[in-house]
C-alpha cells in the first residue's frame, strides 16, 4: 500500500480568491491538512475580531471567512480583503464545529460539552443550523437531543453528523428532514466524521470506541472497543491513509502523578491536597490521581483491527480536549500531546517515532505545505518545523489560546482561531523570519522553594501543633 500524501489542493486559474468554492468535511480532506493555494498575489494581515472565543477551524470560502463563537454560538462572514462585516448570526447554543460549505449552503453544528444524564451529552439546545452564505439568514434548524460538537459532513447530497445522543443522522441539505439514522457505540464528543470511498469513520466514548459505517447500506461495517482508553478517543477526528485509519487516546498508568507536576501545573493547594491522598487517599476512598499515557492508534480500514500502537509518553491528564488530533503528510503521522505537552512526527506505517520537541499544553491538529509543519499551543505561539528532520524554522507569538481545531493553510497564509475572540491571517514568511517566546517564569519554580513550601513547611506546621498539644497535655496532667 502506498503512503504518500501531500493533501494540497491547487486551483491555478483562480487567482482572485483566496479561498476554496467548496469545504465539504473538517479540515477539508481526509487527511486532516487543511491546504489550498491558487494564483491569489496579495498579502493579507490581520485579526479578525468576533464577539466571544474561537475554539473552531475559520473557514473562507473564496473571499469571505466564516468564524463561529463557542459560548454565545454567534457565527461572523467577513470579507477578507476589507475586513469588513458582511453579517452576523447566532446559533441557540456553542459552536465548535466548523461551518462547512456545499451547494451554496453553509452548515453548522451547535451543542454543548455538559452531561445531560448517563447515556446523552449536550445540555439545552442542539442541532444543525443551514443558513444563507450570502445573508446569513437561517434556512432550517434540524434539533437532536444531543450535542451536534463534531463537524457536519457533506457527502453524495446529504449531511451527516455525529452526536452526543449516540447517533448518525443524514440531513436532507434542502429541506432540514432526517432521512436515515443509525446507533452509534457511544457518545460522540469532538470526533468529527471522516468519509472515506462511502465509510464513515468516527470514535465515541461510554464506551471508548471506534466504528466504521457503511453509508451505501446504512450499516455498521466494523466496531472495536478499546476498553483501556479512559478519555480521548470521543474528542479525535480520525484520518485515513491507504489501508489504515488513524486516532489517539489516553490510557491510565499505574504511576501518581508526581507533586512538583501537580505544584507547576495547579498551584500549592492543588499539591496539598494531592499530598493528603498519596497518604491517607485509600483509607478515605480518595486514592492519588494516576498519570495518564497518550497512544496512537493505526487500525486495518477494513476490519478494525490495530495495526501498530504508539506511546507518546505519560503525563498529567487536562480538563478538555484530552487526545491531541492527528494529521497525515508525506507518509507521516504529525500529532501534539496535551498529556506529554509535545509535537510529535511517527511513520505512519510503523507507528515508529520519527522526531519529537518539547512544548508548551497543545491540543489542535497540526498543518503542513512545502515540508514545513505547523503547531499551534494554548498559549498563543505557532511553531514551524522541518517535516523531516524537526528542525525549528520559525516561532511567532499571535494571542490567547489558539484553537484545539487547528490552523490552516491558504496561499502561503496561516489562518488560526483563538480564544482570546480574534481569527488570525498571516504570511507563513513572518512565522519563519520570527523566534518569539513567552514568559514562563511560573514553571520554572526552584527546587528550594518546591521543597520549601510542599515539604518543609506541612512538617513545620505539623511538628507545631504536635508541640502544642503536647505542651497543653503536659500542663493539664500538672494540675
């Protein structure tokens, strides 16, 4: 089987629009490499600013970009070359789907993240919004009963979605109208559905599982539980390269995460109360949080079967978006752990570790053109990589949290979403000339202090109060 890919998508007779006419899945290809150039000249810079945070992909069809909000679900087109607002509307509840775009349709998914009971995610209203690209009127709103999170997928005139109510819907486009759905293995958080020669791929949780549906014949093909996967596997869009389909998740280790971890990562209270269970945490039945270790999967396309596993290594587990998302380029596996707070190359035919670098927490698919890779953390830099060799080329510093759904690529042009409510465009050129960082004092406490205070001190304050009530003993029995 071969395993080269390049996942670019090049339009040479369209040299006035920026962007693709069409953006039918997440990230654009199976590949999950959001790349499209055409012969566009001009150079673009700016933020484009929306109401509220940003944890989806931007989209830009031709000239216009179109951004989603996560808490007021409200969803901005601007016209790129003026910047100007072209409209803005608003979704009944958070946006972390892409807003995808076919048949001069766009789609969205709304929903939220909360537990609604045991067996449905996503609290309040959930659905899929159609609207008007030009006008951003709403043409329907197709409500489910359980987080709509994942990208929508357009294929063959119908739109499928994955939910938190454990369930495949295919949309009519045109009229908003269910037309099949199928039972899912679980719920369905973040894992955005990747359609591959008419199969589905998607991964759930409750249990930690992963399936391949048939859309021709409506059917599951293939299922595989993974029963130790703890968290993840429900949060990764997969990709398919060849014969393998590919995800992540997060397993449990049997090691408790270390205090200096918890003391750099959550504060002194944090580490005193992880301190009280490393002591007495059995006899209460509040045993020590355990470290968790991140895994790539490569699975048979056809069966399910694993195909090689890969660890990226342990760490201290985060409160969302737990398994970073993988990307294929040039027979490579290019993924970022939020566990090991890592960027990571693998090949993707033996799950062998090509190259790895140290980083900041990341947690969005990464983007790669012309044997350059780009990474993106929670802390506002964007790193440039050599595909090969992993040599840093470029780090430029943008704001906020970037988005856990990952940058893009468009002539020569990174476009990445960020929490602090701003779309960023820019020339790749000006990540590669730049070597920005950030202050991190915080995480580099001495080891006097961490001593100090997470040993030192309790012991201090314990042998104090031991001191006073012996004294207090030894005055009562005098009397």
């Amino acid at each position: 089987m071969s395993l080269l890919c390049t996942s670019t998508v090049t339009y040479a007779d369209n040299s006035q629009t920026f962007g693709p006419e069409e953006w039918s899945e997440y990230r654009l290809n199976s590949y999950n490499n959001p790349v499209y150039n055409s012969n566009f000249s001009e150079q673009i810079k700016t933020a484009l600013k929306s109401g509220d945070e940003i944890r989806s992909t931007p989209v830009i069809i031709n000239n216009t970009a179109y951004i989603g909000n996560h808490n007021s679900g409200e969803i901005f087109a601007y016209d790129i070359k003026t910047k100007e607002l072209k409209w803005k509307n608003k979704a009944p509840n958070w946006i972390h789907s892409e807003i995808i775009f076919a048949k001069n349709q766009l789609f969205v998914g709304y929903g939220n993240r909360f537990m609604k009971n045991d067996e449905i995610r996503g609290t309040e209203e959930s659905g899929l919004l159609s609207l008007d690209p030009e006008t951003g009127e709403i043409l329907w709103n197709f409500e489910t009963k359980g987080e709509v999170m994942p990208t929508p997928a357009y294929y063959k005139d119908t739109v499928y979605i994955t939910t938190g109510d454990r369930h495949l819907y295919g949309v009519n486009p045109l009229s908003g109208k269910e037309e099949w759905s199928l039972k899912l293995n679980g719920v369905v958080s973040m894992s955005a559905p990747n359609i591959h020669n008419g199969v589905l791929y998607v991964g759930s949780a409750l249990p930690s599982s992963f399936q391949a549906v048939d859309l021709e014949n409506k059917e599951v093909l293939w299922k595989k539980e993974f029963p130790d996967i703890d968290k993840g596997i429900d949060d990764v869009p997969p990709v398919v390269l060849g014969d393998l389909v590919f995800t992540t998740g997060v397993t449990k280790s049997s090691k408790d995460v270390p205090l200096r971890q918890t003391y750099e990562s959550d504060g002194l209270l944090e580490t005193y109360k992880a301190g009280v269970k490393k002591s007495i945490g059995n006899l209460i039945n509040k045993p020590p949080e355990k470290l968790h270790n991140h895994k790539v999967f490569a699975m048979d396309i056809n069966t399910g079967e694993v195909v090689w596993e890969t660890s990226l290594g342990e760490g201290e587990m985060v409160p969302n978006n737990k398994s970073g998302a993988p990307m294929i380029y040039d027979g490579k596996v290019f993924v970022g752990s939020p566990i090991t707070k890592g960027f990571y190359a693998l090949n993707a035919k033996t799950g062998e570790t090509l190259w790895n670098k140290e980083a900041n927490i990341n947690k969005a698919p990464p983007v790669a053109d012309n044997n350059i890779v780009y990474f993106t953390d929670t802390k506002g830099l964007v790193y440039a990589f050599d595909t090969e060799s992993g040599e840093l080329k470029g780090k430029k510093l943008l704001g906020g949290k970037l988005a856990p759904s990952g940058p893009i690529l468009m002539n020569d042009h990174l476009i990445v979403g960020s929490q602090d409510s701003n779309a960023y465009i820019l020339p790749t050129t000006e990540i590669l000339q730049s070597n920005d960082s950030i202050d991190s004092e915080e995480k580099n406490a001495s080891d006097f202090l961490f001593v100090m205070l997470v040993y030192i001190v309790p012991i201090l304050i314990v042998l104090g109060i031991m001191a006073v009530v012996f004294l207090g003993v030894r005055k009562l029995r005098a009397k």
